[in-house]
C-alpha cells in the first residue's frame, strides 16, 4: 500500500512562487497575452485570474512541481475532451505555436504553463442555497458524468491523499487531530469505508470523475439561479462513479434539524438525468462521511503544516470548518434513517 507520505507529497508541498514581473515574460512570449493578474488561493499550483488588454479573460496554472507530467497531460487531455461535448468546462488555450501547454523556468527549475479560459458566473459557494438549484447541480454532475463515459487515458490513476480509493491511508494522518472526540469520529467513518465500502467497490460502476466538484468549483448564474459550469480538474481521477455523487453531497450540509435537505434534491437531480442504483444509493452515507473524515483530517494538518498567514490555510478553516459539525450530525442521524430520508429523492 501507498505510504501516506507518499499520497500527500503534492499537497505538502509549498505552491509555485513566481513573481508575476516574471510570469507575465513567459506569457506574452509563448501565448502573446499581456494584461492584469490577479492572483487566485490554489492548494497545489500558483493560479492567475489575468484580464488580457483585449478585455478577454483567462485562468493562468503554473503546476506544482510535485505533479507529474503525465497528471498534467491527463487533465488537460480531460478538458480537451469535454470541450466537444459541453460548454460547462474551460477551454485550453494553445500557445503561439499550438502547444497545449507552455513553461515558465525560475528557481532553477522548469514549471508547466497552462491557460485556460475563464467561465462566466458566480461560484455556488457564494450564493443562496435552495431545492431547485440543489436539483439542477444534481442533474449537471450527472450530465458531466455522461461526457466523461468514454475518456480514458494513461494518467487517469494520480496518487492524490483526497482520491476515496485512498481513505484508508489517512490513518497514518489521525495523530494530527488533538481533539479526541473528533478523531474518534474520524476514525469511525473510516471503520464503516473499509467495512462497508471496501467490500463492494469492485461491483461498482468506474470512470473518470471531476474529484472535487464541491460549491467553490461549481460556477452559477446570478441571475438564473442555474449552474453554468464546472471548473478546477486537478483531482480528477479513475474511480467508482459514485463517489463524484457522494463527494458533491458532502458539501451540501444542511441544519441539524433537516441535515438531507439540500442532499435530498441534489440526488433526486442527479437521477432525473442518470440511474443512480440502489447499491451505489446505499452505500452514500458511508461515502460522504469518509469524504467528511478526509476534509476533517486534512484541515487539522494543516493547522501544523502551514504557517498562520497561508491564504489556503486560512480559506480552507473559512470554508471547511463546518464539516466537523456535519459529521457528527450524520452520526446521529444513522445509516438507516439517512437511507429512509434520501429515498424521498424522488
């Protein structure tokens, strides 16, 4: 089995920092874009939101060192693919002379350039949630599901501590929670993956997921209230369909009270595109709690891993602080309640 050192050197691993004097050279040399950067909190890569002269608008990736080149080509491989069947996905922009990719060369070292086109829209995790919005995400994961069926490519298999297929190995991670209650939570969520979960993974239906397909890269319209796009691929990877569903799920965290009221909708969605078996429909409490217990799990490591001032740190205790709440409230409410209330997602 994979160390947990090993899945989680990309995430420890400090971004690119190349001062935008310099990134700006490389740019206008290889893409022939010039404009204002401003600059975009990535966990991984160093990413620009740039408004060229033109007024057109772009995402600049300067990819992490610690990602290798065979990730990169799958992901913009990924988007390439996408780009024929919908427009919810940023397009790659070539460089001058058509190459998906460019390079940027600082610190002694050679980094992948990538440019990709900036989507229209708000994210959904700054607008109010409710039951149709919560539907039509639902049924828009199911429609990007449809048009990765047929991608395949060499790879789609990234070692990522994030990926559900590697939830085990966060328990070599648990010591860096300090409070007992929480990591004993923890812990039991992944008790319940390897005994639940583990068991039926090979009777589950598999292809390329988006990976993170959470409200802070899920794009809406402001004024239709719809989703409009799907953005940030960096943790896609092959791995059973379902667990896009649950990973989608276990950012809809609704009140103590009525914690399926957003999850309800959102699975009734996702089922009025495309079947959702009731195997795969069983197994999504346990799944979005081992989703829960790896924010959890990471957020605490960060704590120590980061400094004080890191603006992933902190955007991730803004965002993802919530999700020890949520655990415990799935907790109380229990497998087969949970399965009885997600069965009115009709």
């Amino acid at each position: 089995m994979t160390t947990p050192l090993a899945a989680h050197t990309a995430i420890q691993a400090s971004p690119p920092d190349i001062a935008v004097s310099e990134l700006a050279t490389f740019v206008e040399q290889q893409f022939g874009l010039i404009g204002n950067y401003r600059p975009l909190v990535s966990e991984r890569d160093q990413n620009f939101h740039l408004t060229a002269t033109s007024g057109d608008e772009y995402v600049v990736k300067v990819t992490s060192s610690a990602e290798p080149a065979i990730v990169s080509e799958f992901q913009i491989a990924a988007l390439l693919h996408l780009e024929e069947s919908t427009p919810m996905v940023p397009s790659v922009i070539r460089t001058r002379d058509g190459k998906t990719s460019g390079t940027v060369s600082a610190h002694n070292q050679d980094y992948r350039l990538r440019f990709m086109s900036f989507l229209p829209g708000v994210l959904l995790a700054s607008v109010p949630l409710d039951r149709e919005l919560a539907d039509d995400f639902g049924a828009q994961l199911a429609q990007l599901h449809a048009a990765l069926e047929t991608f395949a490519h060499p790879g789609e298999n990234p070692v990522l501590l994030w990926d559900l297929q590697r939830a085990g190995e966060l328990r070599g991670l648990l010591t860096v929670i300090d409070d007992l209650d929480t990591r004993r939570r923890v812990e039991s969520a992944l008790d319940d993956y390897e005994s639940v979960v583990v068991p039926a993974l090979g009777a589950l239906r598999t292809q390329v997921i988006h990976g993170d397909a959470n409200p802070g890269n899920v794009l809406v319209d402001p004024t239709s209230h719809r989703v409009t796009g799907f953005i940030d691929f960096g943790d896609m990877v092959r791995a059973p369909l379902v667990f896009d569903v649950a990973i989608a799920a276990a950012y809809l965290r609704g009140p103590d009270d009525d914690p399926l009221c957003w999850i309800r909708p959102f699975v009734a969605g996702y089922r009025g595109v495309a079947p959702l078996p009731a195997m795969e429909s069983r197994l999504l409490f346990d799944l979005i709690r081992a989703r829960l217990a790896t924010t959890v799990t990471l957020l605490f490591w960060r704590l120590g891993a980061r400094s004080g001032d890191d603006p992933y740190r902190e955007k991730t205790l803004k965002e993802e602080g919530d999700a020890i709440r949520f655990l415990a409230t799935l907790d109380a409410v229990g497998r087969e309640s949970f399965a009885a209330r997600l069965a009115q997602a009709t």
